[in-house]
C-alpha cells in the first residue's frame, strides 16, 4: 500500500473519530476523569502483563472477536487467538519488557468507547542478557463491557527510521 494511502486512511480515520468524540460539555468533567483514570489503570495493567510476558493475562483484556483485534508490525491478526499466539511466539527469547512512553492521549469517544494514542520506547531484555530498544506508536480503541473496559482493537507498529 503505498504512502499516499496510508496517509489518507489514518487521515479518514482521525476525522471520523474527532467527529465522534462528544462536546465535552455534554459529559460532565467528573466522569470524563473517571473514564481516563480507569482507561489509565488498565493499561498499566497490561504494560505490567507485558512486562512480565504474561501473554494470557495480557489478552485478558482483549475482546474475543474475529474481526481483527490486533494489528501487530503491519500484520492484520484476524483473531484473538492468533494475536494472542504470535504474542506468545515473539516472547521467546525474552527476559523482559519495558516501556518509556514519550507521549500518551486519551480521546473519549462516548461513555463507553475511549481512544488511547501514545508513542515510546520498547526495550526488551534478551534471555542472554542483551538488551534491545525500539520506537514504537500504538492506537487502543476500548469499550467498556460489563463494567469493564476491554480492547476492541489495537494497533503497533514502529516508525519508519528516518
């Protein structure tokens, strides 16, 4: 696919969002804290999950659905199954993963549908003590379910060196 499409679908996709995403007057501030502190605390939920190569515990918090939850590296996971067994495949190896994070936005698309968009540093900890950096930008759609909030869908990838 080439740039210029890339370019206009996260484009497209950024609009649609932004013009989803409720007056800000019509969600009372209390509640739109109540949403961040929440979306806040299960991610770092799973940060730690991923950090402990937790692979199950990790995927806890994604939806079951087969309308692909996850795109990983430019890889379409049509299942959270298969997104949950290639996470699995690519801890091997690994000791350990941390995470810096340069920047971090959440977007309340309504009270139950939050946007998370942030960007980092990935360094994973090699089996043989090598360590190992890399950019990385994510996108995490939520939805609350039962009371809960669970990934609809997520999106790595790392930028492009330049």
């Amino acid at each position: 696919m080439s740039r210029i499409m890339i370019a206009i679908l996260v484009l497209a996709s950024v609009s649609v969002v932004w013009a989803l995403q409720d007056n800000p007057k019509t969600t009372p501030d209390e509640q739109q804290q109540a949403i961040e502190k929440a979306i806040i605390s299960v991610q770092g939920d799973m940060q730690k999950a991923a950090g402990n190569l937790d692979a199950e515990l990790l995927f806890s918090y994604v939806l079951d659905t087969n309308k692909g939850p996850i795109i990983e590296g430019g890889r379409l996971l049509l299942t959270r199954q298969e997104a949950l067994d290639s996470t699995k495949r690519g801890f091997q190896g690994i000791k350990h993963i941390a995470y810096a994070y340069n920047q971090k936005y959440i977007s309340m698309i309504s009270p139950t549908t939050t946007l998370w968009v942030a960007d980092g540093n990935a360094t994973a900890t090699l089996e043989d003590g090598r360590e190992i950096t890399t950019p990385f930008a994510e996108t995490i759609i939520f939805v609350l379910r039962d009371g809960q909030w669970k990934v609809l869908h997520a999106h790595r990838s790392t930028p492009a060196q330049r």
